[in-house]
C-alpha cells in the first residue's frame, strides 16, 4: 500500500483506538463526534483490509493485524510530531516545556523532591507530568512522544530504547528505630533475616522481584506477614510495626528521617539494583530532552556515562 491510498489523519485515529479501546473515549480525546470516529473505523477497516476491532463484552479487541500495527503506528506518529515541532535550541532559564516522566513510586518519592528544586532555581518554565512506569501501554507512549522520559529499574524497556545508567545500589534490611534488630550496627544475616516478620513490596513493572528470585536461589524463605503492591505506605507501617522491609539503599536514606527509621546492611548475597534513564530514539537528538537528561545525570548519576 502507498501513502497516498490512506488518509493519514485515520492513522490518527487507528492509533487512539488501540490506546483506549473505546469510541467514546477516543471521540473525546480527538474532539470528534463518535459518528466522525465510527466512520473513520469503517474507512480504516475497507482500507487495510481487516476487522481491525472486534466488540466483547469488555469493549473493543484488536485483532492480531491491528496488535501487530500498534508499535509502527505510534512511532510513526511521534516521529512526525517532533519533526513538526522541532526546536532549534532550547534555553531552560526562558524556555516552557512540559515533560512526561515514567516513574514508579519509588522513583517519585526518590527523585522529585531534588529534581523539582532544580527545576525551580534553573528552569522555573518547565514542568514536569509523571504516568505509571507500569502502564501496559507505555512502550507505545514512549514511541509516539507521550512520555519523554522513564526513570528506575525497567527490565521491559532494555531493548529497543537508548538507556543511561545512572547509579546502582544495593537492597538493604529497613525497620523501626526501635526494632529488636535495629540495636546493632552489623549487617543481618540469614538466621537473623529468617525470623524476622517481613513486610514485602511487589513494584509491579520494576526489575524488584530479583530479590524474590534471589532468596529463593539461597533458600532463604522469609516470614511475610504483609505484601504491599508499592512503596508509597511502606514508611507508615514500619513505623508502627515490627516488620521489616527489604529495599533499594537510596529509597531507604529517604526515608530514614521523616518515619524514624534505621537501615541494616544485609550479609545476603543478593543483586544490586541498578537505575536508569530511558528514551526513545525520536528525542535523541531534540535539544529540550538533551538538556533534561543532562539534568537528570547531573543530579542523579554517579556512574561513568
């Protein structure tokens, strides 16, 4: 098929349709009519030659063609859109630009407070929005320039997108300053690891459940008494419990002040956690996102570029 057998303002639409699965939705976020996007469906559909979306019970199922169209199509997409909107240059102590950061809750509560406090002495023009990095969608919205940046441990963004590791850390043994473990300032070992309580955090969309897959290698099985599908309340239920929690050391130096909380070293031989930034191959180049990842190395990064 050439271009020119296709209106592209349907690619458009293709690509809303796989987002939000919804015509009325789609209708609101293009500002059409749900008639003007039914139409467009039907066009798309005797254009390309198949269903494209079937009706469940659900909502709309893209077949295997549209599945297959749905990572091309968005960064064709993007690419245009950032070959329209190119910039020249970009100043950040003049510039207005709003970037879209990835971040998992560990990532807001590690890296926001500094980089917000950055923005406002160096860039006070730019803003930042933040999405889920555990969004199913968020390859797509990388490709197609809704989200400019991702930040943390993401092992389903390693291919494919250009990636800077910024710092690695180890996990260590978080818990009350009143803990029974927290009196020493040795590292705990297995038998101490063992009995105590634990509190554990699943970080759906993260590389965190290496530490799962590593005490199972050691045959270490700890005492979970809570599983938490983040880290937002982790700080306080420490705080007013005797469980302990096994975390990044950055997250943990976070929270040691603002909950009264004591960090362990742990003599388990577990793997380093190991943050990067993310972006897709469209805003290599762009000037604006240039500047903020050097931002973002500046502050966040001690590893060799």
């Amino acid at each position: 098929m050439e271009l020119s057998e296709i209106d592209l303002n349907l690619l458009v639409v293709l690509h809303q349709l796989l987002r939000e699965r919804n015509v009325s939705r789609v209708a609101a976020s293009l500002g059409q009519s749900q008639p003007a996007v039914s139409n467009a469906l039907r066009r798309l559909r005797e254009c390309l030659g198949d269903e494209l979306f079937l009706r469940k019970p659900h909502g709309m199922e893209p077949t295997p063609y549209a599945q297959q169209l749905a990572e091309p199509v968005a960064q064709a997409l993007g690419t245009l859109r950032e070959a329209l909107n190119v910039r020249a240059s970009f100043d950040p102590a003049h510039g207005q630009r709003c970037f879209t950061l990835a971040l998992s809750d560990v990532g807001e509560i590690y890296f926001l407070p500094v980089l917000m406090d950055a923005l406002a002495a160096e860039a006070p023009g730019v803003t930042l929005r933040c999405v889920p990095v555990a969004h199913e969608a968020l390859r797509e919205e990388m490709a197609s320039g809704q989200v400019d940046l991702a930040l943390g441990s993401l092992p389903q963004l390693q291919s494919g997108f250009f990636q800077q590791a910024l710092f690695r850390q180890p996990y260590v043994a978080l818990m009350r300053a009143g803990h029974p473990l927290a009196g020493t300032r040795k590292a705990l070992g297995a038998a101490q690891y063992r009995q105590a309580a634990h509190v554990r955090v699943v970080a759906a969309g993260t590389s965190h459940g290496q530490v799962d897959t590593a005490l199972e290698r050691l045959g270490v099985a700890r005492q979970v008494h809570l599983t938490v599908p983040h880290y937002v309340a982790l700080g306080h239920v420490l705080a007013e419990t005797d469980l302990i929690a096994t975390v990044p050391e950055r997250f943990a130096r976070r929270a040691l002040g603002p909950f009264d909380l004591v960090m362990r070293p742990l003599l388990l031989r577990l793997p380093t956690n190991t943050i990067h930034q993310l972006w897709h191959a469209h805003l290599h180049r762009d000037p604006g996102h240039l500047w903020l990842r050097g931002l973002v190395a500046r502050l966040f990064g001690d590893l060799p570029a």
